[in-house]
C-alpha cells in the first residue's frame, strides 16, 4: 500500500486529479501495482478525505500537551510519536492534522507503523490537505518517498 500511495504522491500534485477511480485503478494496474494493494491505498486515502473540515478542529484552539491513550501508546512507538511532535513543534502539522496522521497510523497494522510509514502518512495528511510544508521538514519528509534525504 505504501508504494502505491507514493507513487500516487509523485504522479499526482493535486489529489483531486484522481476523481474518477476506476480509471485510476486502471492507471496503477498498468504501473504493476496489485488490485489488492491499489484497492488498500485507495480506501485509506478515501478516509482520509472523508475527514469534514471539522473532525479535529478542537485540536488547533487547544493549548497544553497532547496526551496519548494507553492503545496509542501501544501502537505508536515512542519513536512516531516524537517525530509527530518535532513536526508539530516545527510548525508542519497543526493540532487537526497532528490528529488525522494518528487516525490514519491507527488505521495500519502494527508492523506497518513505523517512522518511515509515519512520514508518509504525515505526508499525505497534508498533501491531501493541499498545505504548505516547511522547506526543511519538507525534506526529512520526502525522504520516505524517495529514500535518505539530501540534506545533513
């Protein structure tokens, strides 16, 4: 699914260019993707635009620390979790989109959550959300794309 969802990132700036689904799917067939896989990355991306522009938005007018559950904790190692706050810290998500990357690790299996797959979903949160990405979060983000990032 990862691959796919890359791959859809690098062929795709604007993700509403991908409206009609069947002649996507045809579209990622044809780069070797499996339906299986192409039907996983599709659903996932659907939830995430499902999101109304409401769903979190308590979570930018509040202030203080954001306190995991214990099921989070569970699941997102200590490791995600400061990464989500370095980039929230770094002003590259806000509180909302902080809370759709959780919702969409959550999403995965266990095995799937892991830093690099936690860039990449931070990653389509705001590319889906057509936001603006700092220069050199940007960087450290792409990295899950397209492999070790450039800059030291």
């Amino acid at each position: 699914m990862f691959d796919v969802l890359a791959y859809l990132f690098e062929q795709y700036r604007d993700p509403e260019a991908f409206d009609d689904r069947k002649l996507l799917t045809h579209q990622l067939e044809a780069a070797g993707f499996d339906n299986e896989e192409i039907q996983d990355a599709l659903d996932w991306i659907d939830s995430l635009c499902g999101f109304s522009d409401g769903a979190f938005a308590g979570a930018d007018n509040a202030s203080g620390m954001r306190i995991y559950s214990d099921l989070e904790q569970k699941r997102l190692s200590a490791e995600v979790r400061g990464l989500l706050q370095f980039l929230e810290d770094h002003g590259a998500l806000g509180g909302a989109q902080r809370e759709m990357v959780i919702d969409r690790l959550l999403a995965l299996t266990d095995d799937e959550i892991t830093v690099p797959s936690a860039k990449l979903v931070a990653l389509m949160v705001l590319w889906v959300q057509k936001a603006e990405l700092p220069i050199l979060l940007g960087e450290e983000l792409l990295d899950a794309v397209h492999g070790e990032p450039t800059m030291q």
